[in-house]
C-alpha cells in the first residue's frame, strides 16, 4: 500500500475542502443572484459558447458533467421555462440536439458577471498570475486522468464559463 506523504495529505486535504466546499457556494450565489443551479448554469453557458448555440444531449451531458438522465430532466426544466429546445439533429433524427434560445443567451448574460465576480473573489483574486497558469496546468493533467475519453475540460480552448 502506498500511502499519501504528509505534504500530498495536506494538498489532498486542500483539494477535497475545494471539491466540497465551492460548489456550494457559486450554486447559493448563482440561486440567490439569478435563480438558477450551477448545474443550469454550466449547460445553459457550454450552449452558449457552442457554434450555432447547439449541441448534442450526449456531448452536453460530457460537458456538464452530468448523467443523461440528469441532463434530461434539467432540459426539461429549462424548455418550460423557454431557455432551451430540444430538437431531432438535421444530420441524424436519432440524436437529440439542444438549442440555447434568446430568452435562455439573455440568462446566461444576466448570471454571468456576478457568478464571474464569485468565481474571482474565491479563487482568482487569492493566486497570482504564476499560480493560475499552475492550477489550469494541475487541473487538465488530473482531468485527464479521471477521464482520458475526453478533451478535458471540454471546450477548454473557449472562453471559460
């Protein structure tokens, strides 16, 4: 068995504080400031910053990090609400793509600067220029661990959310 060094328990430590602790607390403020979850937040902006506005459920799902199940019931949630349609892709009616409306851009719009503002007052604001090239560095060689399938984080070469 090979266990951690007290330096990679402290940086473990570190890590799963982060992955438990953040989340929270973009998702209260994203609730609180634009009445939608990170989850709805994450599908509508990967939309958003996706050609035409539109992408498969399938790709979706990989960039949201969800179940397709979750992701469905998400997107239904949002069509109600006008932000999103699901349609037939023009090139394979057995593939369901799903479409960013106006209505859905002009949410992603409104929630952006202030989850934008949140995301730099709990990480960005705390790290220097060095440290910030370190975490993207850290966090794609780990993505790319947990999941080698897969350009991680995908879109990763766009605009981030």
């Amino acid at each position: 068995m090979r266990w951690l060094s007290p330096d990679e328990r402290d940086a473990w430590m570190s890590l799963s504080w982060l992955m438990l602790k953040l989340p929270g607390e973009i998702d209260a403020q994203l609730q609180r400031d634009s009445g939608i979850t990170f989850f709805e937040y994450v599908v509508l902006g990967s939309l958003s910053m996706s050609p035409g506005r539109r992408m498969t459920m399938t790709t979706l799902a990989q960039y949201a990090n969800g179940s397709p199940s979750r992701l469905s019931n998400v997107a239904k949630r949002l069509e109600q609400r006008g932000w999103l349609i699901r349609e037939p892709a023009a090139e394979n009616g057995r593939i369901t793509e799903a479409m960013l409306t106006d209505a859905g851009m002009a949410v992603v719009e409104q929630a952006a600067p202030a989850h934008v503002e949140t995301v730099r007052r709990y990480v960005f604001d705390a790290l220097s220029a060095d440290q910030v090239t370190g975490l993207r560095d850290i966090g794609r060689q780990v993505a790319a661990r947990v999941d080698p399938q897969h350009s991680w984080p995908p879109g990763s070469q766009r605009a981030s959310l």
